[in-house]
C-alpha cells in the first residue's frame, strides 16, 4: 500500500464472497502504530458504481448514513474492537444490496502524512443454491447388534452460477459430547476422525458417493462407541485470487444409531466335593443371543477368595478364538460343543480346595481379517472342597532328666507313637512350647522356643534365641518318631510347664509339603523347691594358751545345707584396733585359699615373716590356720570366711553361699612397758621462707628397758587444713633400722627426718610454703627385744596434732615492687622533662620580624 516507511491501514486481500442470509466479517488493522490509546476507524460503503456513504465508526456517534442508522440499532451491523490497532466489521444476514465496496479508513493526527490511512475491499453476495438433506424423513432410529454394519446417507447439491467446491463431514453426538467420524474437504481429501484412523485405514469406516448429490458413510462392524446421533455438516467453498473461501455451512440430523448389547451368560456349579487324589471335572455352559459368526474365548482361573477381582487369583486354562489350548500342568480344558466346556484337574490335593471362575469372551471379524471383543462375562465361583484322610497319632511327652537343683540338666523327649492313615508322603516336626506356672487365676499365655517347618528348617523364638546359640538349649531328632530338648544349665527361670505340638505334613504333586493336622502334647512341669542355702562355719582354737613368740593355730569347720557339689573357698581376717585418726576397729585380709586350693597371700605386709602364715585343707570341710612367731601386735579378732561355689558347665564355678565365722581373739596378758608420743614445736608459726621444726617425743611408763632394747618406726603426717577433715599425707619415715623414706611433693620446701636421741625424732622443713600451714603428727611402731632375742612388734601409736600456721612477711613482700615502682617513675619524668625542653627549644620557636612603623598607626600585635 505505501512504498515508503508510514502508518499502512489493511483490509483482507481480494474480493470477499458471500451467500444470502449467512454473515460478513472484514478485519481492518492498522500497521506500525505504538500508540498507547485505541484508535479510531470509519467504515464506508459504495455500490457498484457509485459514491461512498458512511456506514459507521467507532468515534463519531453521527457519522453513519440514515439508511443504516436502522440496521446498526437492530444490532445487523456492528464494529467489535479486538486490538487498539484492529476492528471488525460484522453484518448479519447479508443481502443482495450489501454487495460492494467497503472502504475502512483512520483520522490522521500526524504532522505529516506518511502512508496510507484508508483500504477498500470488495465484497460480492451470492444467492443461495445450496440444498442439503437426510435420505429420508423424519430421520430413522437404527437399532443394530455389535457387529453388525449399517449405512448413513445424506444429499447436497450446489446451483451457483460460480465455480463453487463442498465440504462433508460425518458427525456422532452422544450426549453433550460430540466426535468427528470422517471428512471430505474441498480439495477432494479424506480425514478421519480422532479414534477412527485404524477403522478407517482397515476400511471398516468409508465414505463415498452415491450417484451425483448423495454421500454413504458405511460402517461394516459396528461397535458399542458407535451409538448416537449422526449429523451430515455440508459447507460450500470457492477459490478467490488463490485462496479458499468458506462461503456457507448446512448441516442436517441424518439417523440416530442405538447398538444393543450382546447378552452373555456363563454358568458353573455352585458346590463341588472330591476326594484327595480323584480328577476334578467342572464344565462351564454358555448362554448367548448372538448366532452369527462370532469365536469364543474361555478361561478358568483360580482363587482361594470368592472374589475373582482380588489380587491372588491365577489362571488354570485358556482356550483362545482359534480354538488353541493353553493350561498349566495336571491341568486340561475340553469342549464338547461351542456352548460347553470343560476344566479337568487330576490328582487333586488340600491345595485344590477353593474357587473357580469361567471366563467368556466374544470376539466377532472385523474388516481385513480383524478382531474385535463384543461381549464378556464371569460366572459365579465354583467352590470346590477337597476331602483326604488325614493322619491319626497320639503325642507323649516325657522328663527323662529332671532337674533337683539349679544348674541340673533338664532333657524331654516328645514321642509319636499310634501312627494310623502314615503314608509315604507324609512327615512328622515337633515345636516346642514352655508356659510359666500359675499362681492365680490369670491366664499366662505359651511362649515359642522352637519350631520345626516341613522342610526341617528349626527357627528359635526370642526366649530361647541367645541360649541355643551358646548352647545350652539343644533341639535334636534321634529316632523318626521321637525329638528331644535338652536345657545344659537349668535356672530357676526355666522351671515351668513344657509341651510340644507335632504336625504332620503332606507331600503335594509340586514336592512342596503342606501342613495338615496338629497334636498337642500333656504338659510336663519342671519345678524343684527353692530352699536358702545354709552355710556355716565353726572357729575353734586348739592350744588357747600361748606367749608371744609362740605359734597361732586356728581350725574352721564348715558345713553347708541346699548347695549342690559344694566347694569351699577361705580367707582369713583380723580384725585390730587401730589409732584415733580412723574407724574404731580394721579388717585386715591375711591369706585366702580359694575352691581350687591356690594359696595367696592377701594384705600380709610383714617382710620378715613371708613364711610365718600357712592356710590348708585338712579335710573337704575342714581347713587349718597357723602363724608362727606371734607378736604383740598381731593381736586381734581372726575369722574364717568360707564362701560356697557350685559347679557350673563343667570347669566354671558358681558363688552359692558366704558365711564368717565366730572370732578367735588373740590377746597378749604382758606387763610391759607402756609407749606414748606427742609432738612439740618451738615455731608454730612461722614467715614463709623460715624453718619448720617438729620433735616426735616418745615417753616410757612402766618398766625400765635397756636403749639397746628399744627400737621404733616414726612416720611423719600432715593434714593441711585447719581441721581434721582431709585424708593425712604422709610426709616422711625412719624404720627401725635408720633408712629414711620422704615423700614428694609439688612445691619447693623440703624435709628432713633424723633422730636426736632414743626418744626423740625431728622433722624439718626448710624453706616453709604457703601450703605448708596445716596439723602435723607422728606415728610410732614399737619394737621391743624378748629376752629370747626376738624383736617384738608393738602396737602402733599416734601422737595428738600440732598446727603449723605460715604468714607471710609483708615488708619483704613488698619491697622490691616498691623500688621498683619508684624508679620507673623518676626515668619517666625524667624523660619527660627532656622531651619538653627540645621541644620548646628547637621545634617551636618562631622569630618575628619588626616592620618599619608610623606614629600615626596602631601598635602591630605582634609587640604583645
């Protein structure tokens, strides 16, 4: 339209063509416009030959012409916008006088006019030449069986003076729903419809022509989809400068199409018993209205539920359409005529027992040897029970070994006895049962140890799981007919009531096996009496007289009530008083013989008397102490303590029982000296730094001993801590004979431990701490000459506490920070001092210089 770059108004190409009584649209659009506002067009319109006459616009209210002003109010003529740059033109119900040229044209609001603002279109109106009709009237109702075939038909013709084509479409209306069954364009092509493309390929849906205005749609298998109303859509269309134009569109109801179903039935017996091992005969009788040529499938499927919908079922036999026969093993499927089939199954067994359902489907030809289902059913289910002769035996079971005590052996065996109806196929497994006993009315339910499969697999339940694995429970099979369950170590868990179940198992034509009948056993009760065991043990001392320096001789005697095998263990005790720092009396363990008869030497800590103890069994309940060379300090309550094992698994040995007896006292009646220590210090408070000096003070009472005659052990404690509340640290020692032991410790004071004369010991600490401060006191061990030679111990004594306090010295403490402090300050004044003078000096000095002044003026500043 333009040939330079503009705004371009544009209207169809061409001429457009339509018939009386249908509708005219003519788009008009506006090219390369961006405004943001709609715009603005007018319509025009000029009979052949004459002068344009407004028609109508979307702007101006008076712009049409009063010849129109009456169609435009009755709604014929109307613009309907669809863009800001596009409108349409609609015009009902064309007549002849609307044929011309329509002129759609745009105000210009450009400063310059560049491109064309109006396009003309032609437009002719045709008469209506175009008839359309159903072969006959009123439409018919067809009622037709799956299957059969039927024909529609419809005729249309053209009498337009123009070279005109037509269209044709088949179409079934079912409801709302409506689908294409097959066209024929304008162009002479086929196009079936959306699921008839295979019928159509097949050739089972065409569609031709019958003289030279009637159109065939023929169906040769008609299907169940098929049924509805068919309508024949007639559209008339013609070629304009190249291109293809839809002038006019008819349709007509042609038939309403009703397919009845085919009537199916299939029927089986309701109730069937057959023995184990016979043939089952089921026969499936099937009812139908159909007698054309149509094939049927049968199938027989089985389920253990009389739901043939439910997962589980499975297919036994299939006869197909051409008659081929597909079934599974002891299985076969017959018919003696085409309504009558047969399901035989030989060898029936228990797994036989169930439902079975007779399939039908009907299958009739279709077009190029195709087949298409028309009907199918289901029978009711069949129930079929199988009898056998199940086996019939009693089961027994029996305590070989009963148990009188825990950790006895406990072995049951379960026994089939009274077999009748046992056959080669089938076998016999055992599970094992226990059940605690009752001690009211509540009902205790069985616990599973065992259960046996037909296939011999054994399987533990949780009670019995952990212990079979460690091999105490044993589950065995020693003859065909009889099982046995041994316990290795029977508890007192274990006492209860035992039985077993024995199931008979069948051997099915798969070799599968099948469980068929269980038999309970009586219960057998596994119990023993639990009684205390009772263990005692009776001290006594031979020789009650004795001195120091003599022999101690202790016998225990041990007897012992509800213990199993007992063996007996011993250890020997003493029980001395001690000092005030601890509890009134302690245990000391001396020697043990254990139930394998090793000796041990247990807390006897005497070096020299390694030997000087002996423990051994004079009998098997019987067991003598001795101690040699006694000494007043092995003074003291002595016991036997005896502890009872049982045997357990052979080698390993359960404690059952643990007894003391009554005490031997040994008690020295001397008139001896009498021994006491205190301790005593000149500085019991101290400054940190100075020394710390303790005197352990040893005093005699009684009668006089030689010096050569005395000899003593001092230790040396400490409890830091203002109270006694800590355990006492020991600091240092000197024996008897002079070594010196000293302990160490985490700060840095140190001990020293000598003897100043016979009686008195001191101990220093040089360089006293912080930690130092606390209660200090000795111990003293006594050793005094017999006058056999021997050194005897004496009973050990403690002095009373003294406290040690350590202050420390605060001028001393403090002085040399105090230098230090001073003189870091005088060096920073000092320095200080020296910074500012150079700096005043050298960095901040400014020289001023005098300007020449006049009296008449002021003063510079500068003189300030």
């Amino acid at each position: 339209h333009a040939l330079c770059r503009g705004r371009v108004v544009r209207v169809p190409t061409g001429t457009l063509v339509r018939v009386v009584g249908t509708e005219l649209v003519i788009p008009c659009n506006v090219s390369d416009y961006d405004g943001p506002s709609e715009q603005n067009f007018d319509w025009s319109f000029s009979s052949l030959g004459s002068s344009f006459v407004e028609l109508a616009s979307t702007w101006e209210v008076g712009f049409p012409a009063q010849l129109y002003q009456e169609r435009l109010q009755r709604g014929e003529i109307l613009l309907r916008r669809t863009a800001n740059d596009a409108v349409e033109l609609h015009i009902k119900n064309v007549q002849p006088s609307d044929q011309g040229h329509y002129k759609c044209s745009t105000p210009s609001t450009d400063a310059t006019v560049q491109g064309n603002y109006e396009d003309t279109v032609q437009v002719k109106v045709l008469a209506d030449s175009l008839h359309v009709g159903p072969s006959a009237r009123p439409p018919p109702s067809l009622s037709l069986r799956e299957g059969e075939p039927f024909e529609l038909r419809c005729t249309a013709a053209s009498a337009s003076p123009l070279h005109t084509h037509l269209a044709l479409l088949w179409e079934v209306h079912r409801g709302p729903a409506r689908r294409s069954v097959l066209a024929l364009t304008h162009e002479g092509r086929f196009h079936p419809g959306l699921g008839y493309e295979q019928r159509y390929h097949s050739g089972d849906v065409r569609l031709d022509t019958v003289g030279s205005d009637a159109y065939r749609l023929s169906v040769s298998r008609a299907l169940s989809a098929d049924q509805g109303s068919y309508r024949c859509i007639v559209s008339e269309w013609i070629a304009e400068q190249g291109n293809w134009q839809e002038i006019q569109e008819k349709a007509v109801e042609v038939a309403t199409v009703v397919i009845q179903p085919t009537v199916l039935r299939a029927a089986v017996p309701k109730n069937v018993s057959v023995a184990e091992g016979k043939e089952l005969d089921l026969t499936c009788n099937i009812t139908t209205d159909r007698a054309d040529d149509i094939r049927p499938e049968v199938m027989w499927s089985f389920s253990r539920m009389p739901d043939s919908t439910l997962p589980g079922s499975r297919v036994l036999a299939r006869l197909d359409r051409d008659s081929l026969v597909h079934s599974s093993p002891h299985v076969a499927l017959s018919h003696v005529d085409a309504r009558s089939y047969h399901l035989l199954v030989w060898d029936v067994s228990k797994e036989n027992s169930g439902y079975y359902f007779c399939h039908v489907s009907l299958w009739a030809p279709g077009h190029n040897r195709s087949w298409h289902k028309v009907a199918e059913a289901v029978s009711s289910p069949a129930g079929v029970g199988v009898t056998w002769l199940e086996p019939d035996y009693q089961v027994y079971l029996n305590a070989s070994k009963v148990p009188g005590f825990a950790d006895d052996p406990t072995e049951l065996a379960c026994q089939v006895v009274d077999t009748k109806n046992g056959e080669a196929n089938v076998r016999f497994t055992v599970s094992w049962y226990y059940r605690m006993n009752r001690r009211s009315d509540n009902v205790v339910t069985s616990e599973l140890l065992a259960v046996m499969d037909g296939d011999w697999t054994l399987k533990y339940g949780e009670r019995s799981k952990q212990r079979a694995q460690d091999g105490d429970f044993i589950f065995s099979k020693e003859h065909t007919d009889t099982f046995n369950f041994r316990i290795q170590r029977t508890t007192e868990e274990d006492r209860g009531n035992y039985y077993c179940v024995v199931s008979a198992w069948t051997k099915q034509r798969n070799n599968s096996w099948v469980k068929s009948k269980d038999v309970f056993s009586k219960p057998v009760n596994i119990f023993w009496a639990l009684e205390d065991s009772v263990l005692v043990v009776k001290a006594r001392q031979p020789k009650p007289f004795f001195a120091a320096g003599n022999t101690f001789e202790m016998t225990c005697k041990v007897s012992s009530k509800n213990i199993k095998s007992p063996r007996y263990s011993v250890l020997i005790t003493a029980e001395k008083p001690v000092g005030d720092l601890s509890s009134p009396n302690e245990t000391k363990y001396i020697i043990s013989l254990d139930q394998d008869s090793v000796v041990k030497l247990e807390n006897w800590t005497d070096a020299s008397r390694v030997d000087g103890v002996v423990l051994e069994k004079v009998q098997e309940d019987e067991f003598r102490y001795r101690m040699y060379q006694t000494q007043v300090s092995d003074a003291g309550l002595y016991r036997c303590m005896v502890t009872a094992w049982s045997p357990v698994r052979g080698s390993l040995w359960r404690e059952a029982a643990t007894s003391l007896s009554n005490p031997i006292e040994i008690d020295f009646q001397t008139s001896g000296p009498i021994f006491n220590a205190s301790v005593h210090s000149d500085t019991p408070s101290v400054i940190r730094g100075d020394l710390i000096k303790l005197f352990c003070i040893i005093t005699v009472e009684g009668a006089a001993l030689d010096p050569d005659d005395m000899a003593f052990d001092v230790s040396w404690f400490a409890v830091h801590s203002f109270g006694l509340d800590k355990a006492p640290v020991l600091l240092s020692s000197l024996d008897r004979k002079g070594i010196v032991t000293t302990s160490r410790r985490d700060w840095k004071s140190d001990l020293s431990l000598e003897r100043v004369s016979v009686l008195e010991f001191l101990l220093q600490v040089h360089g006293s701490e912080d930690q130092d401060f606390g209660n200090y006191y000795c111990s003293v061990t006594p050793w005094v000459k017999s006058p056999t030679g021997s050194w005897q111990k004496e009973a050990e004594i403690h002095s009373k506490p003294v406290f040690i306090t350590v202050k420390m010295d605060v001028l001393n403490a403090f002085k040399y920070p105090l230098l230090i402090g001073v003189g870091l300050s005088t060096v920073i004044g000092l320095l200080s001092c020296l910074i500012g003078y150079c700096s005043s000096h050298w960095c901040c000095k400014k020289e001023v210089q005098e300007t020449r002044r006049e009296r008449r003026r002021l003063m510079s500043m500068e003189m300030d």
